[in-house]
C-alpha cells in the first residue's frame, strides 16, 4: 500500500488551508556586494518592494524574513531564527510565525525575482489546495529538472523536519523532504524568465536595462 497517497486521499474532505506569504530578505548578498533587497528598480521600488507588493496580491497576510543586521521599518518582518544558514533559517522562522497564529502553510518568494508575477504565485497556490496533504508545493522546470524551492509553499506540518535539519546545519532544501510528499508543477522555457534570479551586479544591471526600456 503507498502510504503517502493513502495520506493525501485521506484529507480530501480537510477545509481549504490558510496560506500567508515570506518573502526571504535575509541572505548575505555575497556575490552582489551590497545588500541586493535595497536595489532600485525605478519609480520608487526595489527589488524587495517589488516582491512584497506581488505577495501581498495572493495572501491577506506577507511579512519579510530579515537577517539580524538589516533593518526595513517600512515592512512587517520575521528575524531569521539562525545567522548565515541561508534560506532555510528564514523558511524555519516564517513558518513557527505563522503557525502560531493560524495559518497552515506559506508562500516563500525570494526578494531577487523581479520578474515574478502573482498570477504565477497563484497558480502554484490553487494547485496546492486542490491536492491536500503535501509538504511542500514547488515549481520545477520541464527542461532543466530545477526545483524553484524559493518560490514555494511550505506546510506548518513539514516545521518539525525543516527545524531538525536546521538545528544539523544540514540547509539544502532540496534533499531534506521526501519526493514524494512534494507536489510538482512543471513549467516550460516560456515561464523561465519568471524564476530569474538577480544575485550578481550583471544580472541586476540585465535587468535594470531591461525595466528602463519599458520607459
């Protein structure tokens, strides 16, 4: 008997989960050189401004993951629960957050994907709700077989085993839940571009002169 599939058919009939939005500000920006949330994009928005303002087109509630050093007044945030262990520490912190008030899974979007869309965020949140009992929901690329796990939602109930492997500084997000409770989403090269990652001064200027050229 698959045990997991028994699992998910076994919670069909649970109400439809309350999901919050994360957006994770709280990496170091190492290959960028400057905190890369701050970034400008024009007309007043940054790259984590632009983010925050998707976010909150999907779910009544979004709070920023912020390291222990930064500082953004203008936005509700969440300190990440350890220093330097990349974005599982925001991950962790989000969802201990949110559980404790209600909520039963969260939609984590990185700061530096300037070209995601709440469209693509909903998409991958109406799917996760019609298929209850997964611990995670993720995009992955038909072609390349890339997990976009920074543009995910994460179950309070995975909280328990995100926290574990944390507390082991094991972080890779990829290899700590079991395939099989995630629940995939295949995109094709015509939704690459929405999972474009801003980490480098070239790839911030890309897609600056792109932004500009809309001017």
């Amino acid at each position: 008997m698959d045990i997991s599939r028994s699992f998910i058919r076994d919670r069909a009939c649970l109400p439809e989960p309350r999901i919050a939005a994360l957006v994770l500000a709280g990496g170091e920006s190492s290959r960028m050189g400057l905190d890369k949330a701050t970034l400008p994009l024009g007309d007043g928005e940054t790259l984590l401004s632009a983010v925050f303002r998707e976010a909150l087109k999907i779910c009544p509630q979004a709070r920023v993951s912020r390291a222990a050093r930064q500082n953004f007044p203008e936005y509700p945030c969440v300190e990440d629960e350890y220093a330097d262990r990349g974005p599982l520490s925001g991950i962790v912190a989000g969802l201990s957050f949110f559980s404790a008030i209600g909520y039963d899974a969260l939609q984590v979007l990185a700061c530096d994907l300037p070209y995601l869309k709440a469209e693509t965020a909903r998409r991958l949140i109406n799917a996760y709700k019609a298929s209850p009992g997964y611990l995670m929901a993720a995009w992955r690329g038909r072609e390349s077989g890339r997990t976009q796990t920074l543009a995910a939602i994460y179950s309070r109930e995975a909280l328990p085993t995100l926290r574990a492997s944390l507390e082991k500084n094991l972080v890779s997000i990829k290899k700590i839940l079991p395939p099989q409770r995630i629940l995939y989403l295949d995109y094709g090269p015509e939704m690459e571009k929405y999972f474009y990652n801003c980490n480098s001064p070239a790839e911030y200027a890309k897609v600056r002169s792109t932004i500009d050229s809309r001017d």
